[in-house]
C-alpha cells in the first residue's frame, strides 16, 4: 500500500481581534493509503476543514509536513493537483445555466476534454438531468454536480468536504452510492463529515480529530475492537437475581430494564453456565457490539457531557463574529 496523503505534526493557529489566538489544527496526523474510503470525521469546529486547506495549501500551516500522491505538499503539489479532485469550499454555480453547461465550461477552463462531460455526469448519476438548469436542482443535486467538477480530470484522488452537509437520507445515501462506486473504480476517497449516519458505512478508514487532535484512526473495525466492552446482553427470568449470582461468580453485571448487561465478558458460555447452575435460564445472551457514532462521542465528547477524560487541549469553541484570518483577510 502506498501513502497517497501523509501528515505529520500538522499546526495552524488563527489570530483573530475578538478572541486573540486560536489553534485550530494542533500536531495532528493523517495517513491515507491508496484505494482507501477514509472517513475524515470529527465535531463541528474540531479543524477538518482547516486541515484539508492547508494540505491544498489555501491556508499556511505553521509548521507540519504533509505529503499528497508522494509530492511534498504545498510546495510541490502543482506535479500532482492534475490528479487530484477536491471540494473543499463549497463552489457556487451559475443557477441558469444547465449542468452540462456548467461542466463545459470548466471542463475547457481545465483543458479536459469535452467529452469527458457525458462521462461524468453519468457518474454522478445526473445523465438525465444534464440539460436542466441548475437552479433546479436539489441540494443533493447541486453537491452531486460539484463531485462531477472534480471528477473531470480523472483524478486518482477525491477529497470531500462534508459532502452530506445539508442532505436529506435520500442525498446522502446517493452521495454513499456514488463514493462506493469510485472506490470500485480505484479511486482514493478522503471525505470529511460531522455526521455519522450512513457516511460511516462506506468507510474502510477512519481518522477521528477532535480539538485539533488526532484521537483515533486505522481501520472501522480495528477501531471498533478496540473500544469493544466485551458487553453482552442477557434475558433471565430473574434479573436481580442473576445480577448478585454473577457478581459472586467475579463477574461485572447490570439490570437494564427487562434485561441486564455484563461486562467484560472473554467466554460468554460462563455467564449461561454460571446462571444455569442456580436453575436461572438465559432466554438471549446478545454481544453489544460499539458503533462507530458511540466510539465517535466517546472520543470527542461531541454531544452533551462525557465523563471521557479530555484527550485534547481545552481550546474554547468557536464563536461568531468577525474574524481575521491573516492568510485570507477579514471575514465576516
Ligand atoms: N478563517 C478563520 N479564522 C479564524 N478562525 C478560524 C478560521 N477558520 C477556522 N477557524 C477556527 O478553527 C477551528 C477549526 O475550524 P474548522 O477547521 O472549520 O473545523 P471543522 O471543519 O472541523 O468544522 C474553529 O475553532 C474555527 O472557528
Ligand atoms: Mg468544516
């Protein structure tokens, strides 16, 4: 496997008037390798955009190295940018003017061949609505036509900044088709969400960041067993009951409404047999497996308290109002 995206000890810190400095992006790390989906997630603010910009060099880093399709970047990432498609702000199109219009344009502007048009219109999956103007287009639609814009010069790799941002079930589970099919076409995918619904399943990869920080990353499943429990549910007629049997036999277990759950289970045949033998009969003994959003909250602490210890600098969140960024200008 061959690093299509390398960073290391990435940094940006933003001064602003109102709230003074600001570190965005703070020593983090990303690893994506060819023929990756790799889910970029991380809670509003946690600095997934500030790091896509930087490795597109929109943004100056403060220090960290990055790498993109093997080219140091951004310093020589002109070599490689004609193979790489991203969306990182989210472009505006001309809304009477109709998608394959749109897509002509800039297929010239890039010196794409035109005929790639019908190409990737097809790819996204808006064949039929190429010729209507894009005002009419759904949200999804319009997200759908900013993937083919990328798509134009055939790029080995695709960067997507919350590409479900905005999109209803439907959208994204079109937006989720069509990255799967790219990755079946050998394309690599970095796509960036704070959103873990359907997103979550076309990923092979993730990369957690919260504050700035990486906080966990390899492959969905390794992720996953490494925060498994080892919990499992179990159905007796007696919940109480099993709870003290169990607890006497050494083992952690809770009443949970009907049902009580037992933790850190090796051999889950211990936990039937040590019921079992005091005439209590396990009706379901389910594995409580960790999903991907509960490793996600557990890590950032993104919704409500966590009683997680902080992992990450205690930065203050963001806020509205005018911010200066030294490498952009004033923003309002
Ligand atoms: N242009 C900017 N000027 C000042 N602060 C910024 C700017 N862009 C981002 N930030 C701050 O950097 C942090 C990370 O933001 P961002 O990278 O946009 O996070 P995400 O994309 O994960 O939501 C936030 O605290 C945000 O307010
Ligand atoms: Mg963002």
């Amino acid at each position: 496997m061959s690093a299509v995206i390398e960073i290391e000890g990435l940094r940006k810190t933003f001064h602003s008037l109102r709230n003074g400095r600001r570190v965005a992006v703070d020593g983090f790390d990303l690893l994506v390798e060819a023929g990756q989906v790799h889910g970029f997630l991380g809670p509003n603010g946690s600095g997934k955009t500030t790091t896509l910009r930087a490795l597109l060099g929109l943004v100056r880093a403060d220090s960290g190295r990055m790498t993109v399709l093997g080219e140091p970047s951004p310093e020589l990432l002109p070599r490689v940018a004609g193979q790489v498609g991203a969306i990182v702000e989210s472009p505006q199109f001309f809304g009477n003017f109709t998608g394959h219009r749109t897509l002509r344009l800039l297929a010239r502007a890039g010196g794409v061949p035109v005929s790639r048009v019908d190409q990737v219109l097809d790819l996204v999956g808006l064949h039929d609505r190429g010729d209507d103007r894009v005002k009419s287009y759904s949200l999804g639609m319009k997200q759908r036509l900013a993937v083919a814009s990328a798509l134009l010069k055939d790029p080995r790799l695709l960067i997507l900044d919350e590409p479900a941002n905005g999109l209803d079930p439907a959208g994204i589970r079109e937006m989720r088709d069509l990255m799967r099919s790219l990755a079946a076409n050998g394309v690599t995918v970095l796509v960036s969400s704070h959103i873990l619904g359907e997103i979550q399943l076309i990923c092979d990869h993730v990369t957690i960041i919260s504050r700035g920080r990486r906080v966990a990353a390899g492959r969905v499943d390794e992720v996953l067993a490494g925060h498994d429990r080892h919990e499992f549910l179990v159905r007796v007629a007696e919940p109480e009951r099993a709870v003290e049997l169990l607890h006497a036999a050494g083992l952690t277990a809770v009443v949970d409404g009907e049902a009580l759950v037992v933790s850190g289970v090796g051999d889950p045949t211990v936990v039937s047999r040590v019921l079992g033998e005091q005439g209590l009969w396990v009706g379901e003994l389910t594995p409580l497996r960790p999903d991907l959003e509960s490793v996600f909250l557990e890590l950032t602490g993104a919704y409500g308290p966590s009683s997680v210890p902080r992992q990450v600098d205690d930065s203050s969140p963001p806020r509205d109002g005018a911010v200066i960024d030294l490498d952009r200008g004033v923003d309002a």
